[in-house]
C-alpha cells in the first residue's frame, strides 16, 4: 500500500513542467505582417510588401521609393487546456491543467524601411515570430483506495521569438525577381512551474523547475518571384536552419517525497533554439483591381540537436530536441469591393513537429483569418481577426501518463503601409 499511495504522489507530480513545452512544436508557420496575415501567410508569390523580407525577399524589388510600415498583433485571448489521465488499481482519475491569457496590450509589431526606387530595394526589419505569455494556478483532487490527494500546480511562462535583419531584392528582368535576407534571430523564454500534492495519510511531495533561456543566431531568406503568364506569379523561398551564435540557459530543479531524501540540481548551459530548413512554394492569380487568390506549400526538413535541461527538459541533461519532417499548406484570397476597399480571407495549418519522443505535447492546428484594407495601394490600413486552434486525443510515451490538449487563440491585427516618397 505504501508503493502504490508513493507512486501515486509521485505521479500527480511527474509532469509538473510538461506545460513549458506547449508551444515549441506548433510555432513553424508564423504570419508576419498584416496583409500577409489576414491572407493566412499564403503570400510567397504575392510578396509585395515589407513582409517578403520573412516570406520571400524577391518581393521587395517591387516596393517603389521610400515606405514605412507598422504591423501591430495584439493576442486578446489564448487558452491552453492540457488534460491528463491516471488509471491506478481503482477508478481512473481526469485532472486539466487550463492556462489562459487576456493581453490587450499589442506584443508583435514590425518596423520597416525600403528605399532605392528601381531595380534594386533595400530593407530593414523587425519581426516577432511568436509571443506565448501565461501564469496559470490549477487545483485538484484526487482518491484511491481511500486515500485522497490533493494538488496545487502554479505555471508561469513566456517565450517570444524576433527576426531583426537586412534584406534586398533585385529585378533581374521584367518577370523575374531575386532577393535574399540575412536575420539575427533572438529567442528569450522563462518558465516557472511548481506543483504540490499532499495526502490524508501523511505522504506529501513537490516539485519545482526553472529555466531562463537567451539565444541568438543567424537565419538566411533566399527567393524568387516569377511572372509565369498574364496575372499567374510562382514564387519560391528557402529560409536556412538557424545556425546558433550564443545562448545561455539557467535552470534549477527540485523533487521532494516526504518518504524519500530529496533530489535536486541548477546549473547553466550552452545552449540554442533552432528554426528549421524552410522551403515554400506559392502560385497566386493576382489580377489588378478585381482579386487575388493565392496558395502556398511549406515543407519543413528535420531537427535533432542537444538541447540539456532545456525549458521543456529541465530535469533532462541527455536530452535532445527532435522535430520531424512536415507540412504546412496556406489558403488566402483578396477581393477588391471598389477603389478603396478591399476583403481579405485566409485558412492555414499549424502542424506539429514533434517526433514519438515527444508525443505527449503533439497537437495540430487549424486557422482561418478575415479582415478589410481601406486605402489605396502603397498607403492601405488593414484590420482583422485571425482565429486559430486544435485537440488532440490521449497520447502517451512509454508507460506515461496519457494526456490530450486543446488549444484556442484569438488574435485582432491593425496596422497598415505608408509610402513616403516615390
């Protein structure tokens, strides 16, 4: 009995930090620039605006004089739902871990500046790829042959992503158009997660974990836009694997069992967080005035790299961050309502990269986007909502505890592109 009350303290307590790794896998297919955005991110053979420096820089030659844009995503609303399921030797037990967020404060933003009016543009740019921000407190209950447990479990997290960088574009002919970008990629991320659990007979444990991460490396954009026949443009882009040039990670642990010493550890690393290889491929049939529909298939090559006592692994100092080959695919379309006044729509996926070693925190996402330019071409305001989320079902590594997740975001954009001089 007295295994069976440890192991199931213990339980309740092994996965206090699983929430830290909720949003590594699912961050790949970023949408950047509202345009861009409010189409899904189907805009690799579109491409017109500061945003092709992230989807493909080729596009840029086609941006006239001087501009200046500013793209603001403000995150009303994330949720987070992961469910985890414990089957003892009596009747199984459902605890949720809810993480929810209300931010109205704008957390992505972009600021931009094109010159050389011409065959050759030139451009500098900022753009947060992601921002994740939580603080959750979860309580919970639980019984087996008598016994009850109760749980508290407190999470803190925030992550966020930024490409800061040159990018240039060339018109090589009256079709077809080249450019390349150069990114410093920062990543900073803290987590905080702590659990306590305690019983009617005495046994009571905890555990804490803690991570600080701050990397940096260099990302590389090379594309090209072609002008295939009448309004059908290809467009083409390969974004490199981040290739590190620094990062710290400090992390701490802490396990304690009332029936056992206790097992704790801190330190700090080298460390990186990765993007991964990135080749797109997009068709659009813009015609001038009337629509534009557009499509892209992105396909992301594999990761697998050491990542010790990283912010999803704390605990772990052999781990190793894994992510597999897979798609992504982009929907949008553009319809214009009169001289000033356009529709925007989008679908996009969200897959995830996580392999069977991480099967636990895999889960697929769906998006779709609305919103309105009102203006004219090179000085247009654009506003929308970009909705997105998922579910996955029981999903365990080994002799783990099943879990599933839900996932649901809210996101409403506004910003716009003003040309200065041409």
């Amino acid at each position: 009995m007295r295994i069976v009350i440890v192991s199931f303290v213990a339980a309740l307590l092994a996965i206090a930090a699983r929430p830290a790794a909720a949003d590594v896998f699912n961050q790949r297919n970023h949408l950047v620039g509202l345009r861009a955005t409010l189409m899904g991110g189907a805009y690799t053979a579109i491409a017109d605006d500061i945003s092709a420096a992230y989807y493909n820089p080729a596009g840029l030659a086609q941006i006239k004089g001087l501009a200046f844009s500013l793209s603001v995503t403000g995150y009303s609303y994330q949720r987070f739902r992961m469910t985890e399921y414990y089957d003892f030797s009596g009747p199984g037990s459902t605890f949720n871990v809810d993480m929810n967020r209300f931010n109205p404060i704008p957390t992505t933003f972009g600021v931009n500046y094109s010159i050389f009016r011409g065959r050759w543009v030139i451009a500098l740019g900022v753009f947060q790829l992601d921002n994740v921000r939580f603080a959750a407190l979860n309580a919970y209950s639980a019984n087996i042959s008598g016994v009850s447990a109760n749980e508290t479990r407190k999470i803190n997290l925030d992550l966020s992503t930024f490409l800061i960088g040159f990018s240039t574009g060339v018109k090589a002919t009256s079709w077809l158009y080249l450019g390349f970008s150069v990114f410093y990629q920062l990543y900073q991320g803290v987590s905080d997660t702590r659990s306590v659990a305690d019983t009617n007979v005495g046994v009571n444990g905890s555990v804490e974990a803690e991570n600080e991460v701050f990397a940096g490396g260099m990302v590389f954009v090379v594309g090209l836009k072609a002008k295939l026949w009448r309004d059908l443009w290809l467009g083409l882009a390969y974004s490199s694997q981040t290739l590190p040039l620094h990062g710290k990670n400090k992390w701490a642990w802490n396990v304690q069992l009332s029936t056992d010493p206790a097992m704790s550890d801190r330190g700090q690393n080298s460390t990186a967080l990765r993007l991964p290889h990135r080749i797109t491929l997009g068709v659009a049939w813009a015609r001038a005035g009337a629509f534009t529909l557009s499509a892209d298939l992105i396909a992301y090559l594999p990761l697998d790299y050491a990542a010790p006592n990283s912010i999803y692994a704390p605990s772990d100092a052999t781990y190793r961050y894994r992510e597999r080959f897979h798609v992504d695919a982009s929907l949008g379309a553009q319809i214009d309502l009169s001289e000033r006044w356009v529709l925007h729509l989008g679908f996009y996926t969200n897959t995830s990269g996580a392999t069977d070693q991480d099967a636990t925190l895999r889960i697929h996402l769906f998006g779709g986007t609305i919103g309105a330019g009102f203006g004219k071409q090179g000085q247009r305001l654009h506003f929308g909502l970009n909705l997105s989320g998922g579910r996955a079902g029981r999903q365990s590594v080994g002799d783990s505890t099943p879990v599933s997740w839900r996932r649901f975001s809210v996101q409403v954009l506004f910003g716009g592109t003003t040309t200065l001089l041409q």
